[in-house]
C-alpha cells in the first residue's frame, strides 16, 4: 500500500506539532519528557504503543508496513536528545467499515489511559476527522485522521513520543 507523501508530512507536522502541548512536560519545559533510552529501545516501545492502539481498532483490515524513525526533539541537542515517530496507516477490509474504527477508538482510548485533546473535523475540502490524544503513562500522544474520501478509505495514525535522552556516553542512533 502506497502512503501518499504530502498526506504523510501533513500528518507528521501535526503530530509533533500536538505532542508538545501534551500535559507530560517536565516542570518549566515546553518539551515532553519520555526518560533515558537508546533510540532502538525507544523505537520498538513507540511501535508496542502502535500495536496497542491497532488492537483497539476492532475490525478486520491491513495495516500499512512501516517502521518507527527517529527525529529530533525542537530546542535539544540532536546527539543526544530525540523523539520517535511511528507513522502508519489502517484500511479497513470493508470501506464501510472506516466510521466505526474511528468511533471505537474514540470510545476505547480513554478506557486505556489516553486523554482525547482534540476530535472534529478538519479544515480541508473533505472536512477529515482527526482525532488527537495524549497517554502521559506510555509518554506518547497520537494524532488520527480520518481519509472517508480517499480511495481506498484509510485511517492515517501517526504515533509519537516524548524527548527521550540518550544514556551517558552514547549519541542518537538516526533511522
């Protein structure tokens, strides 16, 4: 499945964009703080929250194949600060089945510890519903979008986490 590129970057933007105004910032910062991890560990927990987030999904579908990428934290040194990015997308097996992916994951995130900050629709021509919420326990937050009128109908999710640091003595792996 093809992940159309500008859709991709919209959607990163507006998660890291997000995240940082998620509620779990260390006292007098505005960047989120995940704790101290190298870049591979930080990598798979982002991509074990993804799976978690799937899960609650509830109908049959495919996802798309993508890995967690590295980014930088705004502000921080590159080398020894970074973030995780985990963009992916869902289709469902049944185009009409994308309302009630996006309704179950509304109702099911609270249940298991995320804070919905923002739900409605967007501004553009297709009025997508995003779907915005922070997990102060699994330092991440996830920002969902809705594509009803994209062929095929998808969900694009993109998963991202706090600032993690760096062990002493190591540097931020890139991938």
């Amino acid at each position: 499945m093809k992940i159309k590129l500008g859709i991709l970057a919209v959607a990163m933007t507006l998660a890291l964009t997000t995240l940082t105004g998620c509620t779990m910032t260390d006292s007098g910062s505005d960047i989120p703080s995940a704790g101290t991890s190298t870049s591979s560990d930080a990598a798979d927990a982002v991509e074990a929250v993804s799976s978690g987030i799937y899960d609650l999904i509830g109908v049959k579908g495919k996802t798309s194949d993508s890995r967690a990428t590295v980014t930088e934290c705004s502000g921080k040194d590159p080398d020894t600060y970074f973030r995780v990015l985990h963009p992916w997308s869902f289709t469902p097996a049944s185009p009409g089945d994308l309302d009630a992916a996006m309704q179950r994951l509304r109702e099911a995130l609270p249940k298991h510890g995320w804070k919905i900050v923002e739900y409605g629709p967007d501004t553009s021509k297709n009025k997508n519903m995003r779907l915005t919420a922070d997990n102060d326990a699994e330092k991440a937050s996830v920002h969902i979008i809705q594509m009803a009128k994209d062929n095929p109908p998808m969900l694009s999710v993109d998963v991202i986490s706090g600032c993690y640091q760096v062990p002493d003595g190591q540097k931020v792996e890139h991938f």
